[in-house]
C-alpha cells in the first residue's frame, strides 16, 4: 500500500535527521514595547527565507538564523524592526508605534511568508486566537462570519456535517466551486460522499467534508488567497485558496507542554411551530358510529373510543380532556400489561418533539509537546474528540496524532517534515425527505397527541417494533411510520475515515539569494460507511457496504532566487514543477430481497443476490510554475505569475492550458504622508489573472460500466455519453483593484476591494438526438459572471494599558449571473426537490435559481383566487428566487480589561431563497402552528386576495379581469390538503427568504499571569456558539439547516435537522 510506505517513509527521515548535527545557531531574545511591557504575537521573520517565529505571551521569542542574517520584528501598530544576526546569540527589541499600518507577516501561495506591505492582493488572515475563540470543533465553520467574501454555510443540527463554501460566489455551472485547501503546503482533498438524493433534501446521510478532518487545536493561522493571489496554485485554485499554517516546534531547549481541554453542551435552538390542539386523525365518522372522528371500537364487550392510527395527518378532533381514549400503547398485553385496553385522556403530550431531542456532548482534549535547540525543533500532539449529538444514538469520535520536525542539517541544508494521522468514527442521523429521517416525520407526517416518552419502549419482548403508526388496532405492523427510537437505535448508518496526511522537504542554499526546495506532499485516507434497515421495519430490511480509497501525491521542485539589488530596489525570483497523481477506488455491495435473520447486519444475510458496484478515478497532472516579484524603494510592488498545467482528464492535443497574473501595489503614504500624525499609511493596489478548470476524470473520454453478472456471466454497458475529443478547460479571468488605509496611528484601518470575474468555456452537458445512440455529450460553451466588493474595517477606539475596546467588521457584496448557456439551450436542470420546485442554472439569472409555479396578481399586485377559494398559480414554472445570497457580513467586538477579556461575533446574511418541503407537508398534514391560526379549523379562512377571470394570450402571458374581493370560504383542512398537496397550486408559498442574523460566538476569558513558577501560562473561558438567530422569514426553519452537501446543490429543503446552539467552558494551560 502507497499510502503505509509513504508514512513509514516519513517517520523513518524524521527518525534519521533527529540524529544530524547542525551549524545555525538559535537567536532568542524578548520584544518589548515602548513602555517597556511585553509583546505577544510579534511576527519574527529571516529575510528571504520562509523561517518564521512569533513571541509568546511573555514576549519571548526563539529561531534559528544564521550569522549574518537579518531578523525582521514586525507588529500591528508598530514600526518594523530589523536586527542583523551577529556573535551574540540574544538579541532583545524594543519597538516603537509607527506611522505604517504593519501587520502580521503573511502565508501566500506555495507557503511564502511576506510582509503584507508588499502585497499587491488582500490576504485576510484570522490567527488561532480569533479562529478558536468558541472552541469550534470544525475549524473550517469557525471561519464563519470573519473574512469579507469568505461565505460559509455549515448547518449546526447536521453532527459533523458538511459546509458549503465560496469565495466569491460561484464560478462554474457543472464544476467545482469550492476552494482548494493547503495545510502546511499539502494540497488537501475535500470531498464529500453524500448522494445526490441527500443533497437536494430526498433523504440520506450528510457524512461530512474530509476537511472536517483538521484538529482545530492545531492551526496557527488561516490565510484566504483570492483572484491574483492564488493564480500560481493552477486549476485548483480556480475558486481560491485557504491556506492553513499549523504550529510548529519552537528552537528552545526547554521542553514546552500545552494541555487544551474544552467541554461544551448543545440543544435544539430552532423547532418548526407545530399545533398543540388537534390530535391525530382526518376527522371520519366511521359504519360502527366514530365519534368525533374517532373509530368505534368492540373490545371484550366493552366500546372503546380509538384515534386513527393508520393515518400519519393532524386534522384529527380537537383535545378534550373529558374525552378518554385507547392510545397506540394500550394494545400490547404481552409485552406491557400494565398498559393494556387502559384509556387515557384525549390532550396534548406532557412530553413533545422537543423531549425527542437530547443535550449534545462534546468533549474535546489536546496534548501539545515542543522541544528543540541548536540542531532544530520538534512537536508532537495528540488529541481526541468526542461528540454525542441532539439525537438519540448519534455520536461523532476522532483521534489525532500530529508530528512535525524541523531540522538544520548543516549550514546549507535544512529538511522539514510533518505527519499527520486522524482517525473519526460516526453514527450519524439520516436526513431530508426519508422513511428513517426522524425530523422529516416529526414536522411534516404524524400525529400531535403522541407522548414521546411513551415512545421509548420501542420494542416487544419478542424484539418485533412497537410503533405508533398501526395499520390497525389489532394489527401493529408500521403503516408508514416507524418508531422514532426504532429508527434511532435499529436503523442506523455508520462511518468510519482513516487518514494519513503529511509532507517531507528538503531545502539547499546554493547561495545566499538562491535557495533549492524538494518536496513531497500525501494525502490518503480509507472511508468506510454502512447503512442497516432492521427486520420489523416499515421497509424492506436490508444492509448496505460502501468503501471509498482516496489517495493523492504532490512532487514538487522550486528554485527562490531572493536579492536586495540596491537599497531602493529587490527582487523575489521563484521557478518550479509539480506532479500530481490523484487516485480513488469506489467499491459498494448490499442485499436484495431482505435479511434473512433478524439482529445480523452482514452482506450474507441477504435472502438474494448481492447489489455490487465499483468504480476508480485516476487524474493526473503536470506543472510548471514561476514568480517574480519586485520592490522599489519601499512603495512600489510588482508582482508576476506564470503556470502551465498539463491534464489527463482532457484530450491529448487540449490537455495543456496556460494561466498567468499580474499585480502592482503602490505605497503612497510612503510618498507623500510619511510623516503624517494623522494619516498612518496608505496603499493602492490592482491585479489580473487567469486561471483554468479542468474536466472531471472520463468526462472526455468513453468507458464502458460494469453491471451485476448474469447467469455468472460478467457484463457491462456501453456509456450514454458521447466522447468530445475537442473538449478543453474552463477559463476564469478576473482583476481587481483595492485600497488599504489606516489612520490615527492605526486606530482606523479600511480595505476595500472591487473585483470582477468572467469564467468562459463552461464545461456543461448537452443533450443529443437518440438517434445518435447517446444521451449526451460534454461540450464548452458559457458564461457565468461575478462581480462584488469587499470591505473590511478594523478600528480601536480605546487602548490603554488597563483597558481595550476593538472591533472589526466585514461586508461582501457579490453580484453573479449566468450571461449565456449555448445555441438553442437556455436553462439547465441541476436537480428537483423532493417535491414539485427545481434548482436550475437558467440565462440572465443568478446561478441556483429555483424554479416553480407562482402566484396569479392583478394589475394592482392582488393574489387571485380561484372559485374554489384557493390561491390560483401560473401553469408554468417560473423563477421564484435564487439560492444565492446578496450581500454577508460579519462585526466582531473585543474588550479588554486587566485579565479579563469579552469577545462576540455578529453574523449576517442577506437574501437568497430556499424552498421548503417541510413547510409543504406540514400545511398539508395539519402539523404546523398555521394550521390552527385564527380559529380556521372552527371558522374556516376566508384568503386574502380576489377573484377575477385570467385569460392567456398565445405567448403565455395572462391578464386579469372581472376582479372582485374574494368572499369565498374554505375549510382549514380543504386549505391543507388541496392549497399545499395538490398540483396547480403556487410552489411561492413555500419559498422563503433565506436572511438572517445570529450572535455566532461569544467568549468571555481569564488569564492568569504570574504564574512562572507553576504554568507558563492558564486561561479559562467561557463560550457560547450560534446562541440567538434573528430576522427569520420563516420562524420555523434556520437557512443554514437546508444545506446538506458542499456541492452545487443548495436551496431545497427536505427534512431539516434543527440548528443547535452551544455553550461551554475551555481550560489551557502551557507548562
């Protein structure tokens, strides 16, 4: 196996350079302000190397450099120091406020550490501080809300689940619009195995991002490369970079020991509004004389009053506590005698949905070791994960071990190294419009007298199911519902991800500006995931195996030529190749004809023929790539990219594609405000790039898919897809311009950015002519556009030394539509909803709009009603709304004061649509609080619009005429039933905007200090996640809760799993 002898390899070259001497020396030393006190978080960096350090949080710091070279100190609000290295092996700082806005030195593309006043491009970085402030167990949802066009969605109800994320919007209609993840220089893989069926809401398992693979405790910093920025990265950086730098080992011979613990609790935060009146039922008089709905029953001589407890619907009779019942639990003799033919008052549930839910869990331990010296530095982590979700049974495990090692080998060769193992394990919940979907049937199908602590006894003695839904009285088989506890703890799907991630370089320095870099980077992991239906069942029994062997490698050689020509004048040279071989190996097998022994989940307990499927990708690709980028007299910055990628996944003659950037950045303060009191630094700056998109694997190739055996004889089938041998990459041109300025002493900092981006040539099916004998072919053709601004403002209106008071806020603005499909194809189908509505990709539109019928208006914008008195629809669909949003934001405050420290994020999202399955079947079932608004079960309802006679004209269009107020009055379950279920009704009523805002995080912290003769440093905090939400369309259902995959699929609702919010407590101590 690649992937064991790659790991071994690793550890065997971390094991032989612990062993070799080394000729730089470690240069230690403590930064100090002017007042003389100390500074933490100072960014240390060797000029014209990548070798960086920080201080710690009594202002220490360690590295190592070689006599000779220049240490560079920089620090928000301070001027930049620089020390050369000499004899002496302490050099101490003392740094002064500046008139330049400096910040902290900067990760950008292939791992090159720069002073963020060079860049020509906005290169927002959140530091670990501020990234694990609300102690997120999912790093990349802790991003959330605190970069400007960064957008997140990650649904908190999904255990573990996946995030949607853009940067920028969306660049491709059939592509990948997902930016490429690099740790620690490894480009990361960060697929997603959810079905389709899962991600448009029609039930299935959201088994997470790969990326979610990252222990949060591990990073020091997140860097987002966008446009220009992440041009030299290539295809994959089409839509972005986030760039993630994890601690190292610091050059100290003291052993250093970081202990992180964190426990937190999470609750449901939002419920759909279900009625607490009516009971279960749909209001029948039944041939033995029901009453009141209610079937009439002749049990041992004795009438008993029973619900309907075949039909999964609330238009059942109004509560009464005068009224007793048999409830579904009193028909078990055997099993529960005590609640045998025993009536029970006709009321609402002592315990509701809500009881269903349970407390989450999460406990979240990490063990940091750092050692070094003269010869280098070593770390070593260990961390677990455990997670116990809001739903019964469902639970999340992950383990990781970290190694990193950094190692001078002699005066010119230094070799680094990190390997990184993680292994989760999951029971997750099944989601979106499905028969083991819980929270599909609590809010769209059911009966609302149901006591859910009943419900908990969910099996016999017999070890058959008890459910609520009987076909009938005497006869307890499911009709359409299993036992929620059933569904929990008997019909569950597992996972299990094993991954080995890691990356080995060795660096030469020809000379004193020319340095030499050989790297290997990996990436593997083996995924696992099982799904079980048990005998007794609503369904069919059966047991599903899929396995997923995913692995990836990068080969990499750079030369970095780095000289400072003149004082006034440097240059930054960079050359290199990459290789990168990509493979994953798809195998699934499962059961027909049920399970043939109850209790046993294996693929030999199937009473027919195993289902058998399997399937390989291999992709690879081959680069050149190189850089130039020039400084003249500290205010001008030119900076120049070059790559050409070669694909397999494209034909031969179409396979190589060429992208390059430019981008200049003016320091005019440097000009003309250097000595300004009130102006601190001023920065001007514009970019252009191109990069390609390649293909998927066998998108322009044919191959033939192999079927089950028949008779034992193997098949396959010719492909439905006709090869394009002409078919070439995706094109995204994008430039941009931007301005950075601080002032007061860097009390107020703004960037601005307006960027403009085209991507032509989409990859995009066609449909043929059957005629052809193929269904489709892959063609390029289209335009999708986006355009925005970004803002981002950071101002400190208190600092003294006992008190602070920060803020910072973000906006994005971004503006995308589809300019042009091809000839004769106007719209292209993504997917469906469970249910009537479409996700398409349609010309003049934003990408994602969703597609359904709407509303009837009159010329004075009343809805029409028809002489039944429901609302009237258009007879074709028509676009309702887009899944994309307008404009994001996010403000985050800091105070400080002595020890303590307060913090909270505000985030907000504005527009976008989404379309809710819910909504639908609970109007429909009389579930939802609406059903009963306003007394319309006793009253009726009378809608709100007129009546009037539409008339079509052969273009389709309609005019109204003959309005008049509608006086029509229908029953609520005629609303119900006919206005939600049946066709010719408006799909707009279950759109629903997508806006909102939530208090994200809050933390309030203590650190103690003083304390060098026990720990380095403690703190404790406290800290709450996603704790209020406001400005909902629909009370009911948070927008972050439609997503379910990371895919282009957004927007359709199916089965919600409800937002959590979290709070909790978190204790670090460093020894």
């Amino acid at each position: 196996m690649k992937a064991k002898n790659y790991g071994m390899l690793l550890v065997f070259l971390m094991c032989l350079c612990a062993t070799t001497l080394a000729q730089e020396k470690n240069v230690t030393g403590t930064v100090t302000d002017q007042n003389g006190l100390p500074l933490p978080g100072v960014s240390i960096m060797v000029v014209g190397t990548t070798n960086g350090a920080q201080t710690n949080f009594d202002g220490n710091y360690s590295i190592m450099a070689s006599t000779g070279q220049t240490l560079r100190f920089s620090y928000i609000g301070q001027a930049t120091v620089e020390r050369t290295v000499g004899s002496s092996s302490t050099i101490n700082v003392q740094m002064e406020e500046g008139a330049e806005a400096l910040e902290e030195v900067v990760v950008t593309a292939l791992g090159v550490q720069r002073d963020p006043k060079s860049l020509a491009y906005s290169a927002p970085k959140v530091n670990s501080e501020e990234l694990n402030s609300a102690q997120n167990n999912n790093a990349i949802s802790a991003l959330s809300g605190k970069v400007a066009g960064l957008k997140i969605n990650s649904p908190s109800g999904n255990l573990d689940g996946s995030q949607r994320i853009l940067i920028r919007g969306t660049n491709s209609i059939t592509g990948e619009n997902q930016p490429l993840f690099v740790i620690d220089g490894i480009p990361m893989d960060n697929s997603n195995f959810n079905t389709t069926n899962a991600q448009r809401g029609a039930g299935g398992v959201d088994f997470g991002s790969t990326i979610n693979d990252i222990d949060p405790n591990s990073i020091e910093s997140v860097t987002v490369l966008k446009g220009a920025a992440a041009a030299l990265y290539g295809s994959r950086a089409s839509n972005g970079v986030v760039l993630i730098t994890t601690k190292s080992g610091k050059s100290s011979k003291k052993l250093g020991v970081t202990i992180n613990t964190s426990v937190a609790m999470s609750q449901v935060a939002i419920l759909p509004n279900l009625q607490r009146e009516y009971g279960g039922g749909s209001i029948i008089s039944d041939e033995d004389g029901g009453i009141n709905g209610f079937e009439t029953v002749n049990i041992n001589n004795t009438q008993y009053l029973i619900p309907q407890y075949a039909v999964d619907e609330s238009w059942g009779p109004k509560y009464d506590p005068n009224v007793m019942v048999l409830h579904w639990d009193a028909f078990d003799q055997s099993s529960f005698p005590e609640d045998y033919l025993k009536p029970r008052p006709w009321v609402a549930p002592a315990n509701d949905v809500d009881s269903f839910f349970n407390t989450g869990v999460s406990i979240n331990n990490n063990v940091t070791v750092t050692t070094g010296g003269d010869k280098g530095s070593t770390l070593m982590s260990i961390g677990n994960q455990n997670t116990t979700g809001i739903l019964p049974g469902s639970e999340i495990k992950k383990h990781f071990i970290r190694m990193n090692l950094k190692q001078q080998l002699s005066e010119k060769w230094l070799f680094t190294s990190n390997l990184n193992y993680v292994k989760s394990q999951g029971i997750r919940p099944t989601i979106g419009y499905d028969d083991n979907s819980v929270t599909q049937k609590f809010f769209q199908w059911g009966q609302r007298q149901l006591d859910y602590d009943r419900l908990r006894n969910y099996k016999n003695n017999d070890g058959s199911q008890r459910t609520w839904n009987r076909i009938a009285w005497n006869d307890p088989t499911p009709n359409y519902s299993d036992n929620p506890y059933w569904t929990a703890f008997e019909n569950y799907p597992t996972d299990t991800r094993s991954r080995i991630y890691g990356a080995a370089s060795l660096n030469y320095m020809i000379s004193d500006d020319l340095g030499a870099k050989l790297s290997v980077y990996g990436d593997t992991y083996n995924f696992r995931n099982t799904e079980q239906k048990a005998i007794g069942s609503q369904a069919q029994s059966s047991y599903l195996e899929r396995i997923y062997d995913f692995q990836e490698y990068n080969y990499e050689f750079t030369l970095n030529y780095n000289k400072d020509i003149t004082d006034n004048f440097g240059i930054n040279a960079l050359a290199g190749a990459n290789q990168r071989d990509y493979q994953l190996d798809y195998r699934a097998i499962s059961t027909t004809g049920g399970l043939a022994l109850p209790g046993i989940f294996n693929i030999n307990n199937g009473n027919g023929p195993l289902n058998k499927a399997t399937d390989t990708e291999l992709k690879k690709v081959n680069s050149l790539f190189g850089s130039l980028n020039f400084s003249m007299a500290n205010q001008i910055f030119i900076d120049m990219t070059a790559r050409n990628d070669w694909s397999s996944t494209l034909p031969n003659d179409k396979n190589s594609y060429f992208y390059p950037s430019a981008a200049l950045a003016w320091v005019f303060s440097e000009t003309f405000a250097k000595d300004s009191n009130w102006f601190s630094y001023g920065k001007l700056r514009a970019g252009w790039a191109q990069v390609g998109n390649d293909a998927n694997p066998y998108d322009a190739s044919s191959t033939l898919s192999v079927l089950n055996p028949f008779n034992g004889e193997g098949r396959a089938t010719a492909p439905n897809t006709l090869q394009n041998v002409n078919l070439k990459n995706e094109i995204t041109e994008t430039w941009e311009v931007g301005a950075e300025l601080s002032f007061l002493r860097n009390r107020f900092n703004l960037d601005v950015t307006y960027y403009n981006n085209s991507t032509t040539d989409q990859i995009i099916p066609v449909n043929l002519s059957l005629s052809t004998g193929y269904a489709a072919q892959w063609i390029n053709a289209g335009e999708m556009t986006n355009k925005g601004i970004e803002v981002q403002v950071g101002v400190k209106p208190i600092m003294s030394e006992d008190f602070s008071w920060e803020f910072n806020v973000n906006y994005a603005k971004n503006e995308n539509e589809l300019v042009k499909l091809t000839e004769g194809l106007e719209t292209i189908n993504l997917t469906s909803a469970p249910f009537r509505a479409q996700l398409v990709a349609t010309e003049g539109q934003p990408y994602g709009v969703i597609m359904g019928t709407d509303f009837i208006y009159d010329d004075a914008g009343n809805k029409v009603i028809t002489s039944g008195g429901a609302y009237a629809a258009t007879p074709d669909l028509v676009p309702l709304g887009s899944v994309l949003p307008d404009y994001t934001g996010g403000l985050r405050n800091t105070f400080r004061y002595k020890n303590v420290d307060l913090s909270f994020l505000l985030e907000m999202s504005k527009g976008g649509k989404y379309f809710s399955t819910t909504h639908q079947w609970g109007m429909y079932s009389g579930m939802l609080q609406e059903t009963v608004d306003n007394n319309i079960r006793e009253e009726g309802i009378v809608l709100d619009g007129v009546t009037g006679t539409i008339t079509y004209d052969e273009n389709g269009d309609y005019t109204v005429t003959d309005t008049a107020e509608n006086t029509t009055t229908i029953s609520a379950q005629e609303y119900g039933t006919n206005h939600y279920g049946g066709f010719g009704t408006p799909d707009a009523q279950n759109v629903f905007n997508a806006d909102f805002i939530k208090l994200r995080e809050i933390t309030l912290g203590y650190t103690f200090k003083n304390l060098a003769d026990i720990f380095e440093s403690a703190r404790i905090s406290f800290f709450g996640r996603n704790m209020f939400t406001w400005g909902l369309d629909y009370d009911g259902i948070d927008p972050e809760t439609v997503s379910t995959g990371s895919g282009n699929i957004q927007g359709l609702e199916g089965g919600l799993q409800p937002s959590i919010r979290t709070y909790g407590m978190n204790v670090q101590l460093s020894f």
